[in-house]
C-alpha cells in the first residue's frame, strides 16, 4: 500500500484556530485567505466548526465523486466492483476493513486525482459534503467505517506536535495514515436511499481554496 505525506507549501494561508481564538484580529480573514475554526480542547479533531473565506479568495468545488470501478473480478453493478485493488490487492478486504471503508478510500483517492488537475491537494479541501448508502443487508449507513476511510487522508495529526496520528484501517492496529494531512474541513454526512449508480455507497463533494500567491 502506498503511503505519502502531504508537502505545506510557504503559499498556502490555511489558519487551524480553537474556538476561544475567535477575538484574535483574525476575523474577517484577510483577502486571499481562509480561517478554519476548530472545536476547543481536542488535540486531533475531525472537523471544524466552520470556515471563513476572505476577500477574493479562488475557489474551486467539486461535483460529486463516486468510487471507481477498479475491481473488474467483481460482478458489476455490486459493491465489491468499487473496491481499490491497488489498496487491496484481488478485492479481498482485510480483518475488520468495511464495504462502505474500502469504498471510501476508493472515493478520497479520487478526489485527491481531481484536486490534482486543477492544481490543488487534499490540503486545500475547506468543505466536504459526504452522502452514504447503507451497505445490503444492513439497516443503517456504515459511518464508522467512512470515518475510518477520512482519517486515512485528512485531519490525521496533532494540534499540538503537528505530528501525523495513527490511524486504523478495519480492526488493525493503528498505523500511519495514507497521506498526513492536518486539513480539517467543515462536513457533514447524511444518509440516503439511493446513490446514482448501483454499487455505490459513498459519494463525496469538497470545496477547495487556491493559496493566497506570494507579493
């Protein structure tokens, strides 16, 4: 599996505050900039309260993002057709790793493609909007394992040391997350009766914001 970590470029004006910063001279953000304002007293939250736009600051927003077809052995149309093969190699989940974790990852790592292209990264996502299916058989969306799926690309280090946290992928042991990111966008995840196209089970939107240039 591969695992990269995400380079801060000295552009990027992406301020991570607690709460009880809120008087700091911080609000409105300057133009070109956003504000991220974090839940107080959590040293690895994951998500923010909300997040503030300066002036003339360049957005970009995606549509919304499925999983892609990549495990061809699987009937199409099903579920197991959106698992990565190249995170889990001839569809086969490890120990505790959900449909709806696998599909998740399956989707963020699309994402960060899309952000790709229109020169961004996962660093640069302010908003997310998740919409989850719950899986055959279940009576309920999986949201444990998306969360499991969105801490492997975001809001993985600590406040504090700006160190990456561990993450678990299914029932293992925590380890490094698949790329450190220490975004922490606004979100919210809702469940509905039915995605786009048969198989899916998770469909993310996320809004980005281009770092402010350099005078």
């Amino acid at each position: 599996m591969r695992r990269s970590a995400i380079l801060a470029s000295a552009a990027v004006v992406l301020l991570a505050i607690p709460a009880s910063a809120v008087a700091g001279g911080l609000f409105p953000p300057r133009p070109g900039t956003t504000v991220t304002l974090l839940p107080a007293g959590q040293d690895n939250p994951s998500i923010a309260d909300g997040v503030a736009i300066g002036k003339n600051t360049a957005l970009y927003k995606s549509s919304g993002l499925g999983p892609a077809a990549l495990n061809p052995a699987a009937p199409a149309g099903s579920e197991a057709r959106y698992i990565d093969t190249e995170v889990f190699p001839g569809g086969v989940l490890p120990p505790g790793v959900t449909i709806t974790e696998a599909q998740g990852i399956n989707v963020l790592r699309r994402i960060g493609e899309n952000l790709a292209r229109a020169g961004l990264t996962y660093q640069d996502v302010i908003s997310m909007r998740v919409f989850l299916q719950n899986p055959d058989g279940q009576e309920r969306m999986d949201f444990n394992g998306w969360n499991r799926a969105y801490r492997q690309f975001f809001a993985n280090t600590s406040l504090s040391t700006g160190k990456p946290v561990l993450v678990p992928l299914g029932s293992a042991a925590p380890t490094p997350p698949m790329v450190v990111n220490p975004a922490r966008p606004s979100r919210f995840a809702i469940e509905i009766e039915n995605l786009p196209v048969n198989g899916w089970l998770v469909e993310v939107e996320v809004d980005a914001a281009y770092p402010a240039k350099k005078k």
